[in-house]
C-alpha cells in the first residue's frame, strides 16, 4: 500500500534531481521503518503474547506437543501404533 501511495505523488512521475530524489527516497524508507515498528509494537508482539498464552493453557491441559521423531526414539513402536501398524507385527 506504501509502494503504491509513493508511486502516485505528484512529483514522482517526473525526472527529479538526484539530491531530490535522495530526500524522497529517505522520506519514504523512514515512513515505512515508522508503520513497521508501529506494526510490530501493536499489532505483531500482543499478538504473540497471546499466542504464548494460548499454548501454555493447552500444553497444560494436554501436555506438550512431541514430534512423531521424538517419540520413535523413546519408544520404536510409537509411530507404527500411530499409523495403526502395530496390530499387523
């Protein structure tokens, strides 16, 4: 949307002087550093935190996610009992 927005200003569309267009390219990297850091200040980190949240309640209620490679090395029959190859052995 920023992109856009310098793409449509009047004096973008001509050939400026260099120093010119220097200053409006500084203009423009420093509106975009502004909404990134308003960005992730309020919207990006709350959003997080939340996140953190919602899975600390649900690995205490049902216990903490184990990757299937975890548990093949703790138990060699875990994943076939997984995949409903255990009843086949």
């Amino acid at each position: 949307m920023l992109i856009e927005v310098y793409a449509r200003v009047p004096w973008m569309r001509n050939q400026n002087f260099v120093p010119t267009e220097l200053f409006l390219v500084a203009m423009f990297v420093t509106v975009l550093l502004a909404c990134c850091a308003l960005t992730h200040r309020y919207i990006e980190a709350p959003m997080q935190r939340v996140g953190r949240r919602v899975a600390g309640r649900l690995d205490a209620r049902f216990g903490p996610d184990v990757l299937r490679s975890e548990r093949r090395r703790s138990d060699p029959t875990a994943g076939l009992q997984a995949d409903g190859l255990a009843a086949r052995r």
